[in-house]
C-alpha cells in the first residue's frame, strides 16, 4: 500500500513520531503506524459506530469531530478527503494547513489535496504512487 510505503519512509528519513489519521475510519491505517513505531499514533472519526468497531477490533480510532481538533500537536497528519462535500472539505483542509507547525508532514493524495501541495508554505518531499508527502516550511 502506498500510505504504509509512505510512513515506512517517514520513519527511516525524520524523527518525526506523533501521527494522526483524519476521518480514520475503522484506524488500521494508525494501527500500522503504531506497529511502525509512531507513537502516538491514532485516528479520528465523527462517526460512533465505526469507532466502537475500531475499538472492538483493538484499534485506535477517537470518536473526534476533525473540525474541533488542534492540529498544531501532530507531527505527521493523514488525510484521505474525509468529506463529501468539497466547501467542508475545503475548509478543513485550509484549518489544518494554518495550524500545522513548520516541519510538520501532511500525508495526502496527491491528484485530489491540490490544495496543500500547491500551498507556497509546503514542500513535496516524496511521492508514493498517488500519495505525496509535503512539508510545511514555513508558518
Ligand atoms: C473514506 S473514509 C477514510 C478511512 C481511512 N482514513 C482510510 O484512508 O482508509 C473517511 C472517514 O472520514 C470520516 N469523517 C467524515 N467527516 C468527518 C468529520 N467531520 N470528522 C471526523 N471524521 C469524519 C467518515 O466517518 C469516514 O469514516
């Protein structure tokens, strides 16, 4: 999978450790990054029921709206277009790059978040298939 190859790479290039997947899911993805050895690595995900059956697999999905988060505390950010509307998705997407800190990593797809790959702030820094890895260089 492209996004594992991704965070292997994190791992092996920069001493980047806290990882957080936007609108997770079931949270497998944070459940491979912890086995990676990002800690803390988890997910969020407004949706209860997916997160109680995260929880009950043993992986670590946060009932969490993604709207209500401080993204400033995360080293490396997931995030495959958690919402369907593009105005919300948008707005997200604009929050997180704002609040993310210099040096810290977004993890997106690269023919879909144009937005934070044309960003001036951020870097590409890797590519893996449709995964781009960008950096954010300045605040
Ligand atoms: C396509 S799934 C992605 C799952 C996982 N990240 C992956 O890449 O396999 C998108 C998830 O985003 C969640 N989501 C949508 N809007 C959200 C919001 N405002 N806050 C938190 N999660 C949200 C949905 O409930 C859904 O589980």
């Amino acid at each position: 999978m492209d996004v594992l190859d991704a965070l292997d790479w994190v791992r092996l290039n920069l001493s980047h450790t806290s990882f957080i997947d936007v609108g997770c899911g079931i949270a497998w993805i944070p459940a491979m990054a912890t086995d990676l050895g990002f800690a803390p690595a988890v997910g969020i995900d407004h949706n209860k029921e997916i997160v109680q059956l995260s929880n009950d697999l043993g992986f670590p999905a946060v009932w969490q709206d993604a709207f209500g988060l401080d993204y400033s505390k995360y080293d490396v950010i997931y995030l495959f277009r958690p919402i369907m509307n593009k105005e919300f998705e948008d707005t997200l997407e604009c929050k997180i790059a704002d609040e993310m800190q210099v040096g810290a990593i977004a993890i997106t797809l690269g023919s879909n978040w144009n937005r934070i790959i044309t960003d001036p702030r951020f870097n590409t820094i890797a590519q893996f298939g449709y995964i781009y890895l960008s950096q954010k260089l300045k605040a």
